[in-house]
C-alpha cells in the first residue's frame, strides 16, 4: 500500500475526540432515543437565529418535505425548484404529491435564477437552493413568492450581513455524512412561523396522540444529535479551515479555470470547491490529470442527474444547468485534509496544463 496522501477521497467526515466523548455520555445516559440532545440542537438553532422555533428531523429530504407541508403544500399545488439540485428536493416535492416546476440556474453561482421564475405561473412555493455554499437571492424572490430556504449545502454562511436562511419563510438544514456539520444522517427545519413549525413537530412522532392522524417517524436520535451539537462547537474553526482550503485552490488555478462564485467571499460557508473548466473535455483532463495525482474529484451533478433530465424535459429550455454540469468539478475541502494534502493537492491543480 503506498502513502496515503496518493489517494486522497473526495470527501471524509472528521470526528474529533470531544465528538467520540459526547456521543459516548449519550450512549451511556440510559436515553438513546430522541431527547434532550435533540432540545438542545433546537435551542442552538433558535439562539443562533435570536428568534423563531426549530425542529429537528432524521434527514435534510424529511426537513424540505415537512416545511413544504407546514407551508400548506398539498396534492396539485405548483412548487418551483432548480434544476441543477440534488434530487432530494425532487422527491421532497413529490412526496406531497405537488407538481414540481423546474427552474433553470445563474452561470455564475448555480443557484436558482430569479427571473426564470418569474416566467412561470400558479407556484405556491419555491425552494431555493443555496448551492455548494454560493447563497441564492432569495430577497429577489419574497415579494412575489413563498421560499423555502435550503441551507443543506451552506449552514448560515455566504453572507457577512445575516445569516443564511432568514429571507424566506423557512430554513432546511442536512446533516448527511458530507455536509459540513454531521450526524451521519439528521436534518432540521427553523422558522420565525410557530403553526408552520407546529404542523412540523406534529408529524414528526405518532405516539401517545388524542386523536389519530396518519403521521410518520421522522426523529433524530440523541445519538445523532449529540454528534451534531459537538460538531457545531467547532463550526467556526471547520468553516475557517474550508475557507483556508478554498484560499490555497484558488492561488493555484491555472489560467483558463475559474470557479463558482462566492467561493473566494470572505466568511463563505463551502460545502464543495467546484471549478469551472472551459468546456467538458477539458473538465475531464482535468479531472483525469488530478486522479493521475492521487485526487478524488467529482462531478457535483452530471448532466443525467440534472431534474429536468430525470423528468424527460427538454435539455434546451435549461441551458445553463446543462453547461454548468459539463464544464464543474469538485474537489477535496473538507477540514480532516492534512497541510501536506492542502499542499499536494494545490500543487496538483498549478501543474495542470490546460
Ligand atoms: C443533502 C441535501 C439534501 C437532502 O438531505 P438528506 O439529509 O440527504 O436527506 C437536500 N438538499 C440539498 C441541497 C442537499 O445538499
């Protein structure tokens, strides 16, 4: 086996020592299932925010779905979502048996386009994405519609002015094994609404109800939440470490490769360092040359995976997705990374010849 700085992944979650003694007291308290360290996540969140109300849930995709349900969502209405997303947001909309509107994305941050929106009819709700950590303009959208704010890539970052995921009507957060705070698997939805947060916190447990609704099982374990709350007492120092990452990247690009907006915005929370390359066969030169240097890149979202390619919709109406899911590639920036590894990989990037 050779060094393992030859073959570093595209992603790895780092479990410090407090993080192992903290979900130890959990396992050892004699409460494993949800309880007072999924509160105390909630409570994290509401002060971080200064107001509103938080409800933790088992994933990022059960947070997007209950927030669309405690907004009113139901059989038929028209929920507008980018196409250049993760199909969880699909699924979410799907789930409520709401028709989903496919949005094209902005060039320069991949998030949704704000006047692509307004050329479509009858949305009873959007989901804005703020990609990769790039924050979507959800100010220019709240006038004239109801968004959900899908922080899953971008916990409060992007922005020195306020935090991510106030603009809209609720915030959805993941705490999937590579989003930047972890779980393994959790999610959470905040809102300043208390019935939007109610119809929530409702559906998420069935047990010991007066009347009966079909509701589901949508909790976080203590077991998670203890995880997640260690985590978050390092976010400072893992958000700095990703924007010290991003930093050296950056210094390294080569002429002719650029990147997505805001990933060199001071105070930026990046989930992903996604290059944008001239055109597809050099995304894949370059992709293939950073493999060569023992690099695990990845394309963020193929262009098959693009939802309107899902859905059997016209690629030309969502030309933009379609670029950016040739020309991107994702690498390496998660906080476990070594100097050394920072370093082979910045020095990897400086070699390529376009
Ligand atoms: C990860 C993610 C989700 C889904 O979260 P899960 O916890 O995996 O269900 C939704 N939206 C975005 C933008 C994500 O990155």
């Amino acid at each position: 086996m050779g060094s393992p700085d030859l073959n570093i992944p595209h992603n790895l979650p780092l479990i410090a020592t407090e993080d192992l003694e903290a979900v130890n007291a959990t396992l050892t308290s004699g409460w494993i299932a949800q309880g007072k360290a999924v509160s105390s996540l909630e409570s994290f969140f509401v002060e971080k925010y200064a107001q509103g109300f938080s409800c933790a849930l088992s994933s990022g995709t059960s947070a997007l779905f209950l927030a669309l349900k405690g907004l009113g969502i139901k059989t038929g209405d028209r929920v507008a979502i980018p196409t250049y997303a993760c199909s969880a947001i699909l699924n979410a909309v799907y789930m409520l048996q709401a028709k989903p509107v496919l949005v094209d994305v902005l060039p320069d941050t991949f998030c949704l386009d704000p006047q692509g929106l307004n050329e479509v009819q009858d949305i009873s709700a959007v989901v804005a994405v703020h990609t990769f950590g790039a924050k979507a303009d959800v100010q220019k959208m709240i006038d004239s519609h109801v968004v959900v704010e899908d922080c899953c890539q971008s916990v409060w970052g992007a922005d020195n002015e306020s935090l991510l995921g106030m603009v809209g009507s609720a915030a959805v957060f993941s705490f999937y094994a590579t989003k930047i705070i972890t779980g393994g698997q959790g999610g959470l939805v905040w809102s300043r609404d208390e019935s939007l947060l109610n119809t929530v916190k409702d559906y998420r447990q069935f047990d010991g109800r007066t009347f009966y609704e079909p509701r589901f099982n949508f909790q976080m374990s203590d077991i998670q939440a203890s995880l997640i709350v260690s985590q978050f007492k390092r976010f400072e120092t893992i958000t700095r470490r990703r924007q010290f990452i991003a930093r050296q990247y950056l210094d390294a690009l080569p002429i002719g490769l650029s990147f997505q907006k805001g990933a060199d915005k001071t105070g930026a929370v990046l989930q992903r360092f996604v290059v944008i390359a001239p055109n597809v066969s050099i995304r894949d030169r370059f992709q293939k040359h950073m493999l060569d240097g023992g690099v695990n890149c990845i394309v963020p979202i193929m262009r098959f995976e693009l939802l309107h390619n899902y859905l059997k919709l016209d690629p030309q109406q969502y030309p933009v997705a379609e670029n950016i899911a040739d020309r991107t590639l994702s690498l390496p920036i998660y906080p476990a990374l070594t100097d050394a590894q920072v370093k082979l990989i910045s020095n990897c990037i400086k070699n390529f010849k376009i």
